[in-house]
C-alpha cells in the first residue's frame, strides 16, 4: 500500500474510534445526570406530600 492509502485508513481509523468513545462518554453522562436528577425529583415529590 502507498502512503496515501496508509493516511487515509488512519484518519477513518481514528474517526470510528472518536466516535464511539463519544457515544460511550454521553451515555456515562446520560446515566449520571438521570441518577442525580431523579434523586432531586424523589426529594422534591416528598418534601411536597409532607406539606400537603
């Protein structure tokens, strides 16, 4: 293979793998802010019904 060919199966090497440890970062982001902000919405809810 020449150079050209060698560069070209590098960069498409490095996107695919961009892209997926970009998937894998938003879906650990994703699972955390659901974990953090349905705790707040639990606490919230309760706080209510005690007032009530």
């Amino acid at each position: 293979m020449d150079d050209l060919s060698l560069r070209f199966l590098a960069m498409a090497a490095t996107s695919i793998t961009a892209f997926l440890l970009g998937g894998l970062a938003l879906k650990g982001l994703r699972m955390i802010f659901e974990k953090v902000f349905a705790e707040r919405i639990k606490r919230l809810e309760d706080e209510e019904r005690e007032t009530k």
